[in-house]
C-alpha cells in the first residue's frame, strides 16, 4: 500500500504526465503549453522534496534516484528557468543531451522566446552555433 505521501507526488505526477500527453498530441504548437509542462515538472519535483520525510524507505530510494540524483531532473530545472525567465545567481549553462547527437550547450541567458516559439527549434549555443533541436527528442539534460 503506497504511503499518504507518495499518493500525493502521484497527483503532481499525474498533472505532468496529462500535460505532455497534450502538448506530444496536440495538432498545433501551443509554447504556453510546453513552458508549462517543465513548470509542473518543476511543482513535481518541489512536491517530492516536500514530503520526502513523510515517503517509505523503498518509496524514497526510488524517487531519490530520478529527483536528487539525476542530471536529467537537474538539467529540466535549470532549463525551466528560462521557461520562467527566471535569474539564477550562477547563470550556469545548460547542456542538452539529444539521441544520436553530440551535446548541445546553451546559455542560462537564452530567451524563452528561442527556446520555446515551436515544437522544433534552432538554439544558439555556446559556441555560437544555432542547433535545430526538438523538445520531444529532448532526452538527457545536464
């Protein structure tokens, strides 16, 4: 039987899932939709930290491993923060990891306009480079 707690991240989870059903299904592109699917990643991940004392062991082990020690968790963090054009005060770069594909480094100062405006988008990178990237194949972030 699931603890109260895990019950509760379930719902966040729940919320996510619904949102990037509609954002992979959806016949137009829609960036409000997708910002918002990194947001509610985002609550989900706030929500796991906040009844991480009230989850069983067993319940913890497994969700530590994708919330606390996973670059793909830390990586859709700091990529919300360009979602809600939000400043971090280490303005760190983010790195993209795509299937098939070398890396991809942007800046923490990239515009949610480049990142966002469509389901396939070209993101100037670091090096100066714009990088024609999908949101969907978007696999591992660091």
């Amino acid at each position: 039987m699931p603890s109260t707690a895990l019950l509760i991240v379930e719902h966040y989870f729940i919320a996510f899932e619904e949102k990037v059903a509609r954002c992979r299904d959806s016949n137009t592109f829609c960036p409000h939709e997708l910002m918002d699917a990194y947001s509610r990643f985002a609550r989900l991940r706030d929500r796991y930290i906040e009844e991480q004392s009230n989850l069983e062991p067993s319940e913890k082990r497994e969700l530590c491993r994708t919330f606390e020690n996973d670059t793909y968790t830390q990586g859709m963090m700091r990529l919300r923060i360009i979602a809600d054009h939000s400043v971090t005060s280490s303005n760190e770069n983010i790195t993209l990891r795509i299937p098939n594909r070398e890396p991809i480094v942007i800046s923490a100062e990239t515009s949610a306009m480049q990142v966002f405006q469509a389901s396939t988008v070209y993101i100037p990178t670091v090096q100066s480079f714009c990088e024609a990237t999908q949101h969907i194949e978007i696999d591992h972030i660091e």
